[in-house]
C-alpha cells in the first residue's frame, strides 16, 4: 500500500481523522495508488497526533518487497562447511533479465545431507529480500 486512510478516536463529526502517501511510488505508474484504511478508533490517546506516525510506519511497512529463494550449488566460493554453513549470511547477486542484477543478504535456512555410495550430497538452500 502507498497511500493510508487513518481514523481515531471519536465518534460522528468529531471523529480524528489524517491521511498521507508516498507519492514517488503512487506516480511511479498511472495505476499506481494502492490505497489501505488503518483504523485506530482502540488506540490509548485523546488526540489525533500520534495518527501520522502509524501512518509513517504502515507506509513504511507496505514497500514492496523481492524476495529470493533457491538452492545453492557447490562450486568454488560455495563450498558447505568451508565457505557456509547452516544459519550463516551470504550475498547474493541475481541478473533478472534486461533489468540487471540485484543483491541480496540472504539467510542459508535449510540443509539436508545425505549419503549415498560413499559420496556425500548437500542440499543448501537460502532466503532473503530485499525493497524495491
């Protein structure tokens, strides 16, 4: 969401009410407005003015996000146990066709080993995202 609808406390005419954006996403396309309500009619003030600080932080929570999942393959640099391990963070960079590469801090959240004929197989996979 880029543009947030707030309402606080009070009732009919006296209701508080505040509204905000993030206009260089809205303008970003002419379909560009996505907008949300953030009702705070239960929140623990009498005024109005901690209204634009939620909106701050629903706007703040509503950047769209990319987010990069996959399987990591050994190689030189990607070496399990030498290079990562389990939990560790690793960058990433991804070329994402004609619109060039992205980065990533990304989280190795699963390993699998198995064993078979005597040669060892891992299975590592990561996670991460990041704001467009």
């Amino acid at each position: 969401m880029n543009y947030i609808f707030a309402t606080g406390s009070g009732s009919g005419a006296g209701i508080v009410r505040d509204e905000d954006g993030d206009d260089e996403r809205i303008n970003a396309s002419p379909w560009g407005a996505m907008e949300a309500h953030l009702d705070l009619r239960d929140a623990d003030a009498d005024s109005g003015d901690y209204i634009p600080d939620e909106i701050k932080a629903a706007l703040y929570g509503g950047r769209p996000r990319m987010i990069l999942t996959g399987q990591i393959e050994d190689g030189p640099g990607a070496i399990y146990g030498l290079d990562y391990s389990y939990g560790d963070r690793v960058n990433t960079k991804v070329a994402v066709g004609s619109h060039g590469s992205y980065s990533f801090d990304c989280l190795v959240n699963a390993v699998a080993v198995t064993v078979d004929q005597n040669r060892e197989n891992i299975d590592a996979h990561l996670r991460g995202e990041s704001i467009v």
